[in-house]
C-alpha cells in the first residue's frame, strides 16, 4: 500500500473555514488543525473515519472536522 497519499473529506467548523477549503488549489501546502470523526444522521446513515495509514478501498478514507487551516506554499 502507499502510506504518502490518503483520500480525506473534510467537514469544516463553519462557513470561513468552509471559504479557506474552497480556496485550497494543487500544489499548495495546507496546514489543517482538527479531528478525526465518524460522522451519522438521524436516519441512521453514518460513515466511520479511518483510523490508520495502511488500509485501502471502501472505509479507508479520514473524516476531518477542520477548526483551522493555514494555506503556505511548496
């Protein structure tokens, strides 16, 4: 497996945060501060975050609730 890339979805704290991902272009460097979550609805749908490096396929993505982000340069 390839433990240098990893397929995260990002849930932001709120809408600046929100602003600062959507700004986020290849190639950047992104510092992001947060939490690994598990995320549900009401109706039952939920989706657990991975909890390490050298799994793949369904389930081996990271959930990040993003409180924070810095976006610098290469």
């Amino acid at each position: 497996s390839d433990l240098s890339s990893a397929n995260m979805h990002m849930i932001p704290a709120d809408d600046s945060v929100k602003y600062q991902l959507e700004q986020v272009r290849v190639g950047q460097v992104v510092h992001i501060q947060g939490f690994l979550v598990d995320a549900s609805r009401p109706d039952g749908w939920h989706w657990n975050t991975s909890m390490t490096r050298d799994d793949t396929g369904a389930g081996a993505c990271e959930l990040i609730y993003v409180e924070s982000l810095y976006i610098g340069d290469r």
